[in-house]
C-alpha cells in the first residue's frame, strides 16, 4: 500500500530568505529515511511540506503517482510526530490517540486505540491527561496517534530532542523496530547525527536548504562528498595539498613536500588544491623514526601535544612541523605503544582510508554545527 | 520497554523540603498587606451589609435602624422588585452571550491572525477604559439619538418604521452594556487563545480535522478557561449595572442596580441591602453552577 | 525562636481574621442610632466673631460668574463684593448635584452631630423640610438678615415646613412647568396632554424628585398638591403607574432632560424654568408653558447646619444677598426666580429684557397658579417615596 515519496524541484522562500533550495528527493517506500542538518538548514521545512503545513513556493511533492503538492493537511495519508509531541491537552491518552480515527469516521475504533496503546506499551494509561505522563511516555502517545492512521508517510519531526540522553538511546532502538514492524516509511527529522545513524537507512544531508550528500550512514561516513559533511557527521582532519600526479588506481598529493596516495575512486577532484581528509580513528601514531611498509601514506617530524585518555580509546593531538594539529584516536586495545605530551611522533595511515575534497570549500564548515 | 517508565519515574525530582519557620513568617508577612486590605474593604462591608439587611423594615435614618433579624426582608423585597430582578439577569444574559459572539471571534483574529498589529489592536480593545463608563455611555446616547445619523440610516434602510427610535428601548440597553463589557470578554479570550501552542492546531489538520472541525474540538476546549472567565467578567458586573438602564432605557428597562442606588440614597437600608444580598447570592449561585457544568478544573 | 508548628496558613490566623470579621459584624448588628438631632443635645459655637470666614456649599451654576478671569480663576462678581465689603473669605464650593446626594454626604455628620465641613449649603424645599424636621439646622437670627424680612416675596414666606422662615432663607426660585421642543411637536398646554397624548408616547420624561412629579399627578386627579390625603395619594400613584405602563414616559430625570430636549429626543418634559430659559438663549425651538392645572413653586434655600462655626458670616452673606441690587445682578446670571422683593426694579438697570420676563419675575396671575408640595414627617416620607419608587420601576 506504500508507495515511494518524491519531492521535485521544491524551493521555499520566506520573506527575506530562500529556505530549501531547489530540492530533489526521493524516499522509497517503507524505508526509514533520515533529513540530518544543523538549525536553519530547511530541514523542518521540508517535513512540513510534505505534511502539508507549508505551501513550496516552487516545485511538486508525489506520493507515488498522487500528486500532493496542494493537497489540505488533513487530506494527505501523511501523519506527523511533532517536536514536543503537540498532544492535545485537554483530551486523555485514549482519546489522544483515538483522534485521527474519530475525524475519518472509523467504526469501532476502541479495540484499534487498545492495540496501539499495547505496541507502545502504555495501555494502563488511557485514563490520564498528558500532563501526567513523562517526556518518553508523551512521545510514545505521539507515537500512537500518528500511527494507528496507517499513513502512508510518518513524519517525525525531532522526536527525541526533549528527552535525556539515556532515553534517547532507548526510544532510537524502541522507533527502529516499531518501524521494522509496521513498514510505515518514517521521513525522521534530527540535528543530531547519531541518532540518524543510528536508525536511518538513508540520510541527506542538508545546509543552506540544499541536500549536501545523500546515501546510507556507511557511506556518508567512509567518503564524505563535501568538507561540511566530514565535519557535521563524525570528526575529520582535513589537511591542505596538491594534485601533482598518479600511480596506477591512486593520485599522488603533495602536503608540505612529502607524496601521499589517494585512491582515485576516493577523490572528488582530479588536480589542483585538494584538502586531504582523514577521520582521527584512521591514523596512526608510531615513535619517531619507525619504518613503515610500503603502501602506508606518512607524515613525519610531529610532536604530541595534547593527551586525553577516555577509557575505550585515547584522543591524542600532534602538532605537525607547520603547525597544524590532527586529532588521532587510538583504541586502547594493548597492543600499541602509549604516548605522552612531547613525544616526537610519525603519522601514518592506509591510503583507503582517506579522501580528497575540494579545496575550494570551507576545511570548517559544519564544525561549529555540531550540537 | 517496561525500563523506561522506570527511569521516567527515576528522574522525577524529590519533593521538596518542607518549609523552615523563617520562610512561614515571611509567608504571613507577604499576606498581611493583602489580607487586611480585604478584612478593612471587603470582609468589613460584606458582613454590615449583610446586618443592614436584617434591620427593621420600619427603621429610618431619622429614627434609626435596630437589629431585628428581620429575615422576612427578604420575601418582601423579591415581592416589590422581582420583575427588575429577573430583568436584570436576564439582561446581563442576553449581554453575555452578544459580548461572546462578538468577543470571540475578534479575541481569536487578535490573537491567532493579527500578526504584527496585535499590539495595535489590543490597544483599540482597551481604549475605551481610557475615558470614564459614564463618558463612554452618554456617547452611546448621543450615537443613537432620535436624530442621529444611526436612527436616520436605519429609517432610511426601512429597517426602523418612520416613528421608530433606538434610544430608550431594551435593545438600547443591552447594546450599551455588551459595548462597555466587550473588552472584559475580549481580554480573557485573547489571554487563553493567544495561550494555544500552534502546533497543536497543526496537529488537528494532520490528524484529518478540517478548520471547523480542529476548531471545534481543539481550539475551543482549549479556550474554555478564557470563555468561562469572560463570562463570569461580563455577567457579574452586568447583573449589578444601573447605568446603562438608567441613561439609555425607560422605567420599562430598569435594572434591580438602579433600585438598590436609589433605595439606599433614599436612605431605605434594609430593602437596599436585602436587594443586594440577594442579587449577589443569585450570582454566587449561578456562577458555581455554570463553573461546575463548565469543568473549567480539567481544563490546563 | 521556638520552631512553630503550625501550617503557613494556621487554622487560627484563620479564626482570628473571622473574629475580626464578625467583630465588626457585632457592631453593624446593633443597628443604627437615630440620626435626629436637637439643639439641646447638639450644641454649636459660633466663632465668627474672630474667624472672618465662610464655607459655602451650593448647586453648579447658581452663583453670577463675570466673563474674565482674575488670577486664572473665574471672577464671581456679588460674592467678591461681598468679601471685600465684609472682609469675609469665603469658600465657595459647587458640590450640590442632587438632593439626595448631597443627603447622603453629610447625614453621617450631621446626624452624629458632627461638623460638616460647611457653613451654608442649598437645598429645595422638601429636603430643606427633611432637615429641619431631623433638626440638623441652626436656628437663624432675623436681628442678623433685616434684608430677608424686609424682601422676602410674600409667597415664600412662611412654607409649612418652616413658617417663620427660621432655618431657611430662599436663594433662588423656581417653577416646575412644561418644557417642549416646537421642532418636534406642537404646544403642549397642559399636564393632561403631556402624560397622556399619544402622538408622544415614549418621548415624554418627567422628574425623578418625587414631590415634582407626584404634585403634578395629584393635581391631575383633582387633589391639592399643597394638602393631600391618603386616598388621594393612592388615586395620583394609579395615575402614575398607568402613564409608565403605556410607555407614555421614557424616562424619570434629573437635570440631564436639558440635552434629550435640546437634541429632540424628547418632544416634552417636566422641566424647571431656570434650565429652560438657559437652554432658549441657544435654542428659540425650546418653550415654557404655564400647564392649565397649575405649577409647581419651589425654593432653593440656604441653611446652616449644626456645628457650623461661621453662623453670624453666614446670616451677613444672607442679608446681603438680599440687598435688591445684589439681588438683581445675580437673578441676570442665573434665570430663576429672584425671591427678592424689589431686585425687579434695580432689574431695569442691569438687564431691561429681563424685567417683564415672567419667568424672573412672576407676575401675580402666574404665582396664584403655583402650589407648593405638602410637607410630609418622615415615616410618610418613606413610604411615598417606596411607592413612587416602585410605580416608576415599570
């Protein structure tokens, strides 16, 4: 009964500013799909023109071969989990969720509410106001309401952003399996890159009101297209070179006079300025003067300046001889040397595990993003 | 899944400590201001009014009032004066329910539409207060004169027969006390409307509720605390109004206010008194009815 | 500090706040004394003799003001003579709007035997009565106002209420007649037509003082205003009742019928010629008709209440009001009828047009037309007052 949800060519301008930009977006159906971005990126815009709440000012919104585009929010087999959940004070938990039915004009609706309130496991709790009930449990009622529609949308809009961190984790796992249950495809709304890892199998990107990167949580992560995406989801070391020739499948890049290597599948540009990418978990420290095996890309002549041990791993920042400082994470498996603030270090890492991006873009965007 | 309401319930703060004897003096002295403010003006006046209306019928000011407990004040007077005495409540009804008509709906532009002019216009709401009931009403007199242009238009729409007029009819009357009364009805509405997270009317249209229907069973409830205080605002004072009755209606329109003014300047203490007592016990008693059936209590 | 115990909100601080409420309640349950008053038990000193000053009390517009200001303050031409010539200071307050109002102001003073604050203040008649009978008033010394038995017009003599004028001395007179708008309608001649022609049902007010209204409903039944009975009383109330119940009568006014009249609201009206010959001056549509059956005569008198410290200022300020020159540059201003004997002469000076107006002047065919209300104690009082009260509730 789902069918995919597209969005073609979507602008949104408000009075002084253009909040999506020319948006193309697909979301198949019954996937769980993640718009991950920083506050004023267009994300909420985006979810609330496909609810229907906000007009595009350009462009079509689908829903298989059903245009929607102008469609009345109460026309649309879309339902929506608010920010804050919005559930209706006045009404109590079993009319809360019992809304929706009531507004088609479902027959015999009770037993459906009671076996909704039984998936979210709050059937003793039909009686109360939502006042009476807790952050997790309100955003389960949330939950309830918009899903006991059978929409052919869900459309979560920060779900979990009033709830504490532990509960987060918990309600993540809790929506991942209610969704794997139903089938429903959940178009999840979130500045909060782990929660969409954790639980999309598609997120996009977005800044500016442009989708910056579209793919599953894996690849956004191993080969960020933009310097704003290595940034805003996980951390990277982005350091500055030159394109100055390949070997075989690699290019070669120049960073301050020593040759590393890039494999060309990795590179998003094939000459010039490049900003070579790193993520802290993939570099390696060795004493100065360890001899590497070929193969492995070094930068050498660093110096251990700052130390934090975290218990599963230890972040470690080494200045390099221009100044730069990378971020290096080394897991405390037992296995590797430990070092301290002034040990003269090697860099090293396997040339998989970087990538090249454009030096025209901003080595900070994104950073000061993350919440 | 059953952790988590454990840990909801781990989360809730303790209750708090209970208070020392320094914080309870200065709960006292934080209600003595108050407190004697009401005893002096409020407790005092009620309880000799009360005692006025047990005097002796056959008192007089010359002569004196003495303590009789003369309940059967009380039948007596709702025997002279419960023709003003129902008209009144009724009158205080039908401007009710004309302030809420008109009120709800300018409350609800006001605060749900208006946008940047909400400042402007609730200033307009309450610029009427800036000049004096008694100013405010004589203009109505003025506005609805036998020769005024309102008469003259509605003669000219033959809405009004040729010997027809506004002034000193009950509609006048009543149409003055909704004006002077409309802002005590706009204000409660707009405080309690303006209240309404907007989400949750968004989250009526998601959930399939059209305007109307969002409206009726959303933003209605919702308001009830705003619709119930404008009510009580607007009935109360308009049961006890005498001004209106007495510039803009006839003997025929007279209110149980104008009686109680012109008894007690008469100097006849008792039947004054005992007409207040009742009219403010009939209030009392309306009101806990209408706040009972109402259930502002459930109400956030 | 012993810790205490008890809750914020004790249940005794409740109970004593109730004590002190039903305190006071104790005393409202005693009633209220009796606010008449004798000149045995209430006894004034008067301190003329050292204080040259006077507080007077009077009705808005009843005191002859000149057109320039004299220090930012309006000038009033007689009284300034008054305090020049007497070196009297006198403070004149415009603070008498109602009858019944002003009853209500001072009767806590006086009927405690208080000061009210005030040497001389204005009153009709038949409150000037209620106040003589509840004996509030100075007894005045006529040695002191030779002027007032001198000028005094003989009809206002000797009202039953005060026959020898001992507490009261007339400022200003006036008539209670029909006032109509001939834009509106035409001549209303009589008090039958204004309570009973049809053409002005519902445009017709009369007044909300009862003596003025229910003389004339005495007078449309056939009884005496000036002695009347108890059944007559009752067949004058029937009249009364009937001309509200067929919505004859709009409403029941004080003063304020002048702009319902002038703006043709109303076609006709009670109304006290001294209003109507103010309102003439801008509206020549506004006429004063002497009715058929008669009119009402009224006075407005001044009175010294007890405890009033400046009797012997206050009876100078009384003599010379009633100097026929003073008189009559006062009556020019106010339009009453000037109770001065006399003033009509020294009126050819001041203001010729004024001297054949009969509402200023009255001639003798118009003052043989006029009664005054009957005196009534207070237990009468009451009671036709709550009937009045009732018959104009509708």
């Amino acid at each position: 009964m789902t069918s995919d949800l597209v969005l073609e060519g979507i602008s949104k301008q408000f009075a002084g500013h253009r909040a999506v930009d020319n948006l193309d977006l697909t979301v198949p159906a019954g996937s769980f799909f993640a718009l991950l971005g920083p506050s004023g990126c267009g994300k909420t815009t985006t979810l609330r023109m496909i609810a229907g709440l906000e007009e595009p000012t350009t462009g079509t919104i689908r829903l298989g071969d059903d245009e929607i585009t102008g469609l009345r929010p109460y026309k649309r087999p879309v339902n929506t989990v608010f920010q804050n959940y919005a559930l209706f004070p006045h009404l109590d938990i079993f009319e809360n969720v019992a809304f929706g039915l009531k507004r088609r004009k479902v027959k015999d609706y009770k037993p459906k509410v009671e076996e909704m309130l039984d998936l979210v496991e709050l059937n003793d709790y039909g009686k109360r106001r939502p006042g009476q009930l807790s952050g997790g449990q309100q955003q389960r009622v949330a939950l309830a309401r918009a899903l006991i529609n059978r929409p052919q949308v869900l459309l979560l809009d920060e779900p979990l952003g009033a709830l504490d961190l532990k509960l987060r984790r918990q309600m993540q796992l809790e929506l991942k399996r209610i969704q794997t249950e139903v089938g429903i495809t959940f178009v999840h709304v979130t500045h909060d890159q782990e929660e969409a890892m954790t639980m999309a199998d598609t997120i996009a990107v977005m800044n500016g009101g442009l989708i910056e990167q579209l793919g599953s949580p894996a690849e956004l992560y191993d080969l960020p297209a933009t310097t704003f995406v290595a940034n805003f989801l996980g951390q990277s070391n982005l350091i500055r070179g030159a394109i100055i020739g390949q070997a075989d499948e690699n290019l070669i890049v120049d960073v301050q006079g020593r040759k590393v290597l890039v494999p060309k599948a990795r590179c998003r540009v094939t000459e010039g300025e490049v900003w070579l990418g790193i993520r802290p978990e993939k570099v390696f420290l060795a004493p100065a003067g360890t001899e590497e095996g070929d193969g492995v890309n070094q930068l050498l002549g660093a110096v251990v300046t700052d130390v934090s041990y975290v218990g599963v791993s230890t972040q470690y920042l080494a200045k390099l001889p221009w100044g730069q400082e990378l971020t290096v994470f080394e897991q405390n498996t037992g296995a590797r040397d430990t070092f301290r603030a002034g040990d003269a270090v090697d860099l090293h890492w396997r040339p998989a595990h970087s990538f090249l991006l454009d030096a025209a873009q901003d080595a900070l965007a994104g950073v000061e993003d993350v919440e | 899944m059953s952790a988590v309401g454990q840990l909801s319930a781990a989360s809730q703060t303790p209750a708090p400590p209970p208070p020392r004897s320094g914080r309870r003096l200065t709960a006292y002295l934080l209600l003595l201001p108050g407190g004697l403010w009401l005893l002096l003006f409020f407790v005092v006046p009620l309880v000799s009014l009360l005692a006025a209306s047990l005097y002796d019928p056959n008192g007089s000011i010359e002569d004196g009032f003495s303590m009789t407990w003369s309940f059967g004040n009380f039948a007596d007077t709702m025997a002279d004066y419960a023709r003003p005495f129902g008209r009144s409540l009724w009158y205080a009804l039908l401007t009710t329910a004309f302030c809420l008509l008109l009120g709800y709906p300018l409350a609800y532009a006001i605060a749900m539409k208006a946008g940047r002019w909400k400042n402007l216009m609730l200033a307009l709401v309450i610029a009427p207060f800036f000049t004096s009931f008694l100013i405010r009403t004589l203009s109505w007199k003025l506005l609805l004169s036998d020769n005024g242009f309102v008469v003259d238009a509605l003669k000219w729409l033959h809405i009004l027969g040729p010997d027809g007029r506004l002034l000193a009819t009950t509609a006048a009357v009543v149409t003055g006390l909704t004006y002077n009364f409309l802002p005590f009805m706009v204000l409660p509405l707009y405080a309690s409307l303006e209240k309404i997270d907007r989400r949750l009317i968004e989250a009526g249209g998601d959930l399939f509720a059209g305007p109307l229907t969002t409206f009726r069973v959303v933003t209605l409830p919702l308001s009830m605390p705003g619709v119930v205080a404008g009510t009580l605002l607007t009935f109360i004072p308009a049961a006890g109004d005498y001004i209106n009755a007495q510039l803009l209606g006839t003997p025929k329109q007279r209110m149980i206010g104008n009686d109680i003014q012109r008894l007690f300047s008469a100097g006849a203490y008792p039947t004054a008194a005992a007409l207040s007592v009742t009219l403010m016990a009939a209030i009392v008693v309306l009101v806990l009815i209408y706040v009972r059936r109402a259930g502002t209590d459930d109400l956030v | 500090m012993r810790p205490r115990r008890t809750p914020v909100l004790g249940r005794r601080a409740v109970l004593r706040g109730l004590g002190l409420g039903l305190g006071a309640g104790a005393l409202a349950a005693c009633g209220i004394p009796p606010a008449r008053q004798s000149a045995d038990k209430c006894i004034s000193t008067d301190q003329s003799g050292t204080q040259k000053l006077l507080n007077f009390s009077n009705w808005p517009s009843y005191m002859d003001e000149s057109e320039e200001k004299v220090n930012g303050k309006t000038a009033l031409p007689t009284l300034d003579a008054f305090q020049k010539q007497s070196g009297i200071r006198v403070t004149y307050t415009a603070d008498v709007n109602d009858n019944s109002e002003f009853y209500a102001k001072v009767r806590d003073q006086l009927g405690t035997c208080q000061p009210s604050g005030r040497d001389i203040f204005v009153l009709t008649d038949w409150m000037a009565a209620r106040m003589v009978s509840l004996g509030w008033l100075q007894k005045l010394d006529h040695a002191a106002v030779p002027n007032v038995d001198k000028y005094l017009l003989e009809q206002l003599k000797s009202p039953t209420w005060d026959p020898n004028r001992d507490y009261s001395v007339p400022w200003q007179s006036g008539l209670t007649g029909i006032a109509y708008n001939a834009k509106v309608t035409g001549e209303i001649g009589s008090w039958a037509d204004l309570v009973g022609k049809s053409e002005l049902k519902g445009r017709v007010t009369l007044l909300s003082e009862m003596p003025d209204t229910m003389a004339i409903m005495l007078r449309l039944v056939g009884a005496d205003p000036g002695k009347f009975n108890d059944a007559e009383w009752s067949k004058a109330l029937e009249k009364l009742e009937s001309s509200v119940g067929s919505g004859q009568i709009r409403r029941f006014t004080g003063n304020d019928y002048v702009q319902d009249l002038n703006d043709g609201n109303i076609a006709a009206c009670m109304a006290w010629s001294g209003d109507v010959l103010a309102l003439q001056a801008d509206n020549a549509d506004i006429k004063f008709v002497v009715p058929e059956e008669g009119l009402n005569l009224w006075s407005d008198n001044m009175l010294v209440p007890n405890k009033a410290t400046h009797k012997a200022n206050a009876e100078a300020l009384m003599n010379y009001y009633y100097d026929p020159e003073v008189a009559a540059e006062l009556a020019a201003w106010v339009n009453y009828i000037c109770p001065v004997e006399g003033a009509r002469q020294a009126m050819e000076k001041i203001d010729p047009e004024l001297v054949d107006n009969p509402l200023v002047f009255p001639d003798q065919a118009m003052l043989s037309k006029t009664s005054s209300f009957m005196p009534l104690d207070t237990a009468k009082a009451k009671l036709y007052e709550t009937d009045f009260n009732l018959a104009i509730g509708g």
